[in-house]
C-alpha cells in the first residue's frame, strides 16, 4: 500500500511518498519540502493569504518530483493522505482540495490526518524507531504536550501549555531581542555564544506538582530584562539567549522525567520543531541515560512540517485498522482540532450536517 501524503498546515509544503500495509513499519520512499521561511521573514512572520498562494504553486510540482524520486507512477499510489488540521485555514484548503480532486481522479481513497498525530509519530521514520507505549514530548512553535501513548490513536493526555508554547516563548524572545524570523534557531544559535547562567530567569510551574507548561511569563520577565539593559542590550544579546533557552529547556526536561516516573514508562519520544533543540536533545539524553530511559526523535529534517510524517501518520493508522479511507471527495479543514478529539474523529470524512 503506498500513501502519498501532503502537508499544508502553515509554511512549509511537504509531499511524501511511504509503502505500508507490511507487519513492520512503513517505510519512506521519497519525499520534498518547500520552505516558505525567505518569503515570510519580510513580514517578521507568516502571512496566511501569502502562505496559501504559495501552497497553490509548490504543491503539485513537489507532488511530481517525489513520484520521480521513488520512481513510482501517480496511477501506483493506493491512499491521498492530507493534512485535515490543525493549522491556517486558507493553507489547510490548499493541501485537502488537491488532494480530494487527485484522490477523485484517480479513484482512490483519501483520509484527513491530524497535523499533530504526524509530528508524534514521526519518529517511527527514523533509524531507530520507538516501540510502543511511550510518554512523548510534543514541542513546536503552538503545542506544548505530553502524552501517554499506548498505541496508533490511543493517546492519554498528562499535561499540556496553559499559555504560550515553548516554541512560542523562543520565537518571542527573539523578536524582542531583534533576531528576526524564523525566531527559534537564531535564538538557539546566538545562544552558543552566551553564558546561560548570566540572567536569573523564572522557570514557570517547574515545581507546581503537575505536567502542566507555561511560558508566558518567562517572556514578560525577558522583556523586563529587555527594558533594564536599554543601550546595553546588543553587548549582552548572547548571555540573554542562553539564559532564555536554559530556563526553557530546564522546564521541557524536569517535566519530561516527571512524565516518565509518574507513568513507570522507560521510553520517551520527541516530537515537534523545537525538538530539534540540541539543548534539549543534550540534556535530555544525560538524564534519560541516568534512568535507563530510551529516548527517539525525528531525524532533524524531520522535526518541521513536512509530508513525510503525514504520510506515515496515514499509514500507520490504516496499518492499524484503527481508521479507513474513504472515496468520499467532499472535505472540510479543521482549524482548531484538540489531539484529543482524534478518536471520535472519522478522519478525511466531514462532520455531519
């Protein structure tokens, strides 16, 4: 069974070819990603009408560079996998209408994923794939989560962000120290430079007794910081980064360990854009290693939006037998879609009435 999967949530085009239906883990075959990041960073973020202009012209030429790349025919493709939400509206439109109308030319099946369930399972993309259950760490630029996950579509939540992500808390920070756009990596980047223990910074609900995240008011305290240096600020941009990025991942990492022993689970998986963190990977490595904790991420290339982790989401839940296709071609986008509504989801199929 091959499932071609395409992603279109926000700013980056992913299609993605993967061969399931095997009692193993399905394998990628061939894939490519189109970054909208160049476009953006003129306008210090994504514009979504831009986003989705964009999604138009990138997406079926990407579409026909993987069928080349795994050297596949459009008519070998059994299922047309597509990101359903959550995400920009108007992008989300782009991926799911291209999809049903090459799902409906071809008279295969399509199938609506959550743009989360793919960051999560990502991981069974990688040399070293996780084995089920697991706790996972689900960090990007909206989502802070953890989760027990005890199978394909069984996903218990622990803990989630009451505020601003983590991801959120990087890319403010850099806009508040001038960095730009994308804001994470170049706050990681410059972080290399600094010294993360130059700032007392608070590590919010670190201690609070729950699994809970929250990040605001660590970028009200940079801001102070921010306010105090003044004509100062670009001498210690560098020591404000690390110590911004530290208190960051102290949090990601204390509440991680606390996830793991309150579930008695020895694996951990990674999952998101701000797992690509080598902080992160850092720390979190040493202390797993402490407790004979496994721990599995994406491949770096991976960590971001892309179709290959769509595809396998699909295939996986197909696989699974916990969802089906369907050769209905009308859809809708979802948005805002809580990763705990999955399973009273029906997928790709639009919601009645």
């Amino acid at each position: 069974m091959k499932v071609l999967g395409i992603e279109s949530s926000c700013d980056e085009t992913g299609v993605a070819l993967v061969e399931g239906g095997g009692a193993g883990v399905p394998r990628l075959l061939a894939d490519a990603l189109h970054s909208q990041v160049e476009m953006h960073q003129a306008y210090g973020g994504v514009v979504p009408e831009l986003a989705s202009r964009d999604h138009i012209r990138r997406v079926l030429p990407l579409a026909e560079s993987v069928l080349a790349k795994a050297q596949a025919d459009v008519r070998d493709i059994d299922v047309v996998a597509y990101t359903r939400g959550p995400g920009l509206a108007g992008a989300l439109l782009v991926g799911a209408g291209v999809a049903c109308a090459l799902g409906a030319a071809l008279g295969k099946p399509v199938l609506g994923v959550h743009h989360l369930e793919g960051h999560l399972l990502s991981p069974f993309l990688s040399q070293d794939p996780p084995q089920f259950p697991f706790v996972a760490l689900l960090v990007s630029g909206g989502h802070t989560q953890l989760m027990r996950v005890d199978g394909v579509g069984r996903y218990e939540m622990l803990g989630e962000t009451i505020d601003d992500a983590a991801g959120e808390a990087f890319d403010k920070t850099a806009k508040l120290l001038g960095l730009g756009y994308p804001g994470g990596p170049a706050l990681a980047k410059l972080a290399e430079q600094g010294d993360p223990q130059a700032f007392k910074l608070p590590r919010p609900l670190m201690h609070s007794g729950d699994l809970d995240f929250s990040f605001a008011g660590l970028k009200t305290a940079v801001l102070t910081q921010v306010k105090k240096l003044g004509a100062d600020l670009e001498a210690r941009k560098a020591d404000l980064a690390a110590s911004t990025q530290a208190a960051i991942v102290d949090v990601l990492v204390r509440k991680s360990i606390d996830a793991l022993e309150r579930s008695a689970m020895n694996r951990l998986v990674v999952a998101g854009g701000v797992g690509a963190n080598a902080l992160l990977r850092t720390r979190l490595d040493a202390e797993c290693a402490r407790r004979s904790v496994r721990v599995h991420y994406p491949e770096l290339r991976l960590c971001t939006d892309n179709g290959a982790m769509i595809a396998m989401a699909a295939a996986m839940r197909l696989d699974a037998g916990v969802e089906r296709a369907t050769e209905v071609y009308a859809f809708d986008v979802k948005p805002r879609w809580p990763l705990s509504e999955l399973s009273k989801d029906t997928g790709s199929r639009p919601s009645p009435g």
